[in-house]
C-alpha cells in the first residue's frame, strides 16, 4: 500500500478505532456458497435502490411537483440539462430492473425454502419492501403528468375506490379531493421523494440486520 | 424471617396481580397514545371538505343555434359532456366511459362512440354495443332548453348502478 494511505488509515484509527468496531461487518467471512449467482439478487436489489436514490435526488433539483410544470420540467431534464437524458433514463429502467431482480430473488429465497424459521421475519419485512416497490412504482408513475402516468393513476385510484365501505374515502384520501389533479402530484411526489424512502431505510436496515444475525441459509 | 413471613401470610396473594394490573394499564395507555398519533396522522392527510369541491348541478354549455342542421352533430365543452341532435331531439350523455374513466369519442363513420383505451362502443342511444364497458351504458344528462341556452344537469351525488369512482370522476369536474 502507497505510503499516504496507510498513514491516512493511521491518522482515523488513532483517532476513531474504527477498525474494533466495524469488524464484525467487515470480517465476515464470504463463504463459497455466497459466491454463487443465486446468491446476488438481494445485493444486486439493493445496488440498484443505492442507483434510484441517488439518480432521484439529482432529478428533484429540476423536477417541479405542479400540473402545469410537471411535464415540462422531465421535458427540460430531458432535452436541455446535460445528462439529463442519462440520469432520468437510469431512473426510469433502474426501476423496471428493481421490480426484476426483487422476483428473481423472492423466487430463489421461496424455492430454497430459505423464508422458514428462523428467518421468517425476513421474509415477512421483504413483503414490506416488495409492497414499497409497488408505492414508489405507482406514485413515481403519475410524476411525469403525461398520458400514460395519468390514466394509470386514474386507474389505481378507481380500483381502491372498490373496496367494500373505505373505498370511496381511500379514493379521496389518494387522490386529495375528487379528481386526480394539483393535490394529487403532491401527495405522490412527497410520498415518492420522502415518507417511502424514509420507510424503505427502515425496512432495508430491518431486513440487513436480520440476515447479518443468523447468516444466509445454507445449501441442501 | 419470621418478620417478612408475616408480611407474607398478611397479604396471601402480594404484588404480583397488582404489577399486572399496572402493566395492563400501562399497555392501555400505550394502545391509546399511539392510536392517538396515528388518527391525528390520517385526519391531517384527508384533504379538508374546502377541498372537496362538487362540480354538478344545471350547467351552461351550448347555443341551440350551434345545432340548426337535422343531422347528428357532436359538440364538446369544458365538461365531460356530449350533445347529440338526431331525429328525436337532442341528447345529451357523460363522455367517461363506465369501463375504466376514459374519454369517449364520437366516431362519425360508424356513427358509434368509440372508447380509445379498450375499445368499448356506444350507440348514438348511449347504450353500450361492444367491449369491457358492459352492462354500463353511458350515462345520460338531462337537458333544459331556455331560450337559446341550452343546459345540462351533471349529476350530483348517488348514481345507482355505477360504480363509485365513477360518481367520483363525474362529480370532480374532470
């Protein structure tokens, strides 16, 4: 190792000790089973939430949450802000791989039978995490205020509306009055950008700490 | 011992089923603090009944002289509306298609309208001839005639027969 990194790593230890304690993430051991495909899916999940975080931070300096601004800004990020284009196209497929890799790794825990106890509560806050995919699916949906995202809500309000005595009130409550208009873009974009996210650290932290105590299921 | 034995045979059953007594009340509190807080929550996030803003009623949408000609003509407005004139008279229907909320369209070739999003047809009559619309047919308005104006009554609460987000929609003014 260069010299300069080794005294930089002396100067934080003698300071933080930090090595003490993040040992028990940082030494873990990666076992052969780990290194196989079937392994990553979670990871890769997880790898690609990081990517829809960042890439979403970046697109809310220019997104504007309002009927008539809405469509026009993804417009502007699109055609004018340089990367635009990149940064809201990750954004978009990041999400469709998401909803990919979740499957594939949902698919991979059931048929291993890796869902059973102990380990049922990590199933149990990976449902969680499968529903908040849905959320941040439907309400990133309707952000872009075009056709397809407002039908789509239209849609989605409509079937909550069929729910037997709360439908007619979930529907009002979802879409902030009776139609799907202004109250409708804010209520999904601070859930999009704010309360999900929020829910999704805490379910991702939940789901990592559980996996972190009883290790992952080994092979048959 | 003998001094805390006496303690014991004066109270036979001690602390025990009062420390579950204060836990149960503990609990209660609990239950009832944090159902407080997620009431509050849901009682903020219900947009206020300001909020809540029926369009409906007898509204202004036309001018008879807009309809000399005998044949069917269609006209739009600023409401989820349609006018017909055929032989009869003048109709009047709700453009949102009853299957899933689209905007209906008249289709003058085939003299039908013509849902774009799943393709559901409506005769000239409203009732519904094809696609995933059935059995709802297109929801007619009642149609006042003063002098040159003409109006029509938007629904403005029960529709029976349909389902609810469809009274919603009509009465959200789309």
């Amino acid at each position: 190792m260069a010299g300069w990194t080794s005294n930089l790593s002396q100067w934080v230890e003698e300071r933080w000790n930090l090595r003490n304690w993040l040992s028990p993430i940082l030494d873990t051991e990666v076992t052969e089973y780990k290194e196989k495909m079937r392994f990553c899916w979670g990871g890769m999940t997880f790898a690609l939430i990081v990517v829809e975080l960042i890439t979403g931070i970046f697109l809310a300096y220019y997104y504007q949450p309002s009927v008539k601004g809405a469509f026009q800004s993804i417009a502007f990020i699109t055609d004018q802000v340089y990367l635009g284009w990149l940064v809201r196209g990750i954004h978009h497929y990041a999400s469709y791989l998401i909803i990919v890799t979740v499957v594939v790794h949902m698919m991979i825990v059931f048929f291993r039978g890796a869902y059973k106890p102990p380990r049922e509560m990590t199933w149990v806050s990976g449902v969680f995490l499968l529903l908040l995919c849905f959320a941040f699916s439907f309400t990133g949906y309707l952000l872009t205020w075009d056709q397809r995202g407002y039908w789509a809500t239209r849609i989605g309000t409509g079937m909550a509306s069929e729910l037997p005595i709360i439908g007619e009130y979930l529907m009002i409550f979802l879409q902030g009055g009776y139609g799907v208009k202004q109250p409708t873009i804010i209520r999904f974009f601070i859930s999009h950008v704010i309360v999900l996210p929020l829910f999704l650290i805490g379910f991702l932290l939940a789901h990592f700490i559980m996996i972190r105590r009883q290790g992952i299921k080994k092979p048959f | 011992m003998d001094e805390k034995n006496a303690i014991e045979m004066k109270n036979p059953t001690p602390s025990v089923s009062r420390r579950k007594l204060l836990r149960f009340i503990m609990a209660f509190l609990g239950l009832f603090g944090l159902g407080a807080i997620l009431s509050s929550i849901i009682v903020f996030l219900t947009p206020p009944r300001s909020a809540l803003k029926k369009v409906g009623g007898w509204q202004v949408v036309g001018n008879l002289s807009e309809f000399k000609e005998s044949s069917l003509v269609k006209t739009y407005f600023g409401l989820p509306v349609i006018l017909i004139k055929n032989g009869k008279g003048l109709l009047s229907f709700s453009t949102i298609c009853p299957h899933l909320g689209c905007i209906v369209i008249w289709d003058e070739k085939k003299k039908w309208f013509i849902c774009p999003c799943h393709d559901a047809a409506f005769d000239a009559g409203g009732k519904v001839l094809k696609g995933p619309a059935k059995p709802y047919n297109l929801l007619p308005m009642e149609i006042k005639v003063e002098g040159e104006m003409i109006a029509v009554k938007l629904p403005e609460d029960k529709l029976p027969g349909y389902p609810s987000w469809f009274r919603i929609t009509m009465i959200s003014g789309v």
